[in-house]
C-alpha cells in the first residue's frame, strides 16, 4: 500500500509539529479543566478518580500527541490528474478515496495562527457529500493546487 504513497504528493514536514502543538494545546486545557474539577471535588467532598488512573490518560494523552502526528504524516498522500483527487490516509484505518473532479463545488484555501506561522495552508475541496482536506501544503503550493482543481473542476473562483 506503500508503493503508491511513493508516487504521491505530501504534505510538508512541518505538519507533524504543527499537529503536535494543536495537541499540547488541547492537552493543556484538558489538564485546566482537570485541575478545576480536582479543586471542586475536593472543595465539595465529591469521590476523586485515583490518581494512577489519571496519570495513565495523561501519559496516554500526550504519548498519542507526540506519536499520532508522525504517523499520520508518513500515510497521507494525494495526486491530482484530470478526472479525479487521489487521497489516502490513516494509520489504523485506512482509507483510499477518489473525488471525481465533476463532484468538486469549490475548493477553499484555509491558513489558521499555526499554519501562517510556519508559511503553510491547507486546501479544502468541497463537494456535496463531505469536504476533503489537505493539510499543511506551503503556501505557493496550496494556491497553485486550489487553483489547478478549480481549472479541472470548472470552479469559478470569485476572489480573483
């Protein structure tokens, strides 16, 4: 299955840290909200989960944080070709989708605070069913793909 990722566009290397800055993020407000209800447990007498437990998720928690990223990142591949969107993705599960260019509505280029901070975007092609996205391309490279799906996709894009 591997073999085919080889002939497949990436995502930049940058994704992994980006996802993983997400993930500490989320991390650490989960530890807030964690922390929050320690105080008010034990201000309220309420039973506390024991700690073995909660250090385990912790652990758990940041160990998919820091692995999860890599992971995702060496299984996510796409290509593009006249009639169709190739992508594929996953680690546990894995999927292999074909878009068929005449599905396509719009596609939409998206730059969050991380992604802008690292000079990347992410593509997200829209047909009726779902979005499929690509995360993390550079910033060139995610304008020229938006731009080159909209062409074969007959897309009329309004912001030019």
């Amino acid at each position: 299955m591997n073999n085919r990722l080889d002939t497949m566009h990436r995502c930049h290397p940058d994704s992994i840290t980006i996802s993983r800055i997400s993930g500490f993020i989320t991390d650490g407000v989960i530890l807030l909200a964690a922390a929050a209800y320690l105080i008010v447990a034990g201000m309220l007498g309420w039973t506390l989960i024991p700690g073995w437990i909660t250090l385990g998720l912790l652990a758990l928690g940041a160990w998919f944080t820091w692995a999860v990223p890599s992971f995702t990142y060496k299984q996510f591949g796409y290509k593009v070709s006249e009639e169709e969107l190739e992508l594929r993705s996953g680690w546990i599960w894995l999927s292999d989708t074909l878009v068929p260019m005449t599905r396509v509505q719009h596609v939409e280029l998206e730059r969050g605070p991380l992604l802008r901070k690292y000079g990347l975007a992410k593509v997200k092609v829209v047909t009726a069913a779902t979005t499929h996205v690509i995360q993390a391309l550079k910033l060139e490279e995610a304008e020229e793909l938006k731009k080159q799906i909209g062409e074969l996709a007959k897309v009329v894009d309004h912001d030019e």
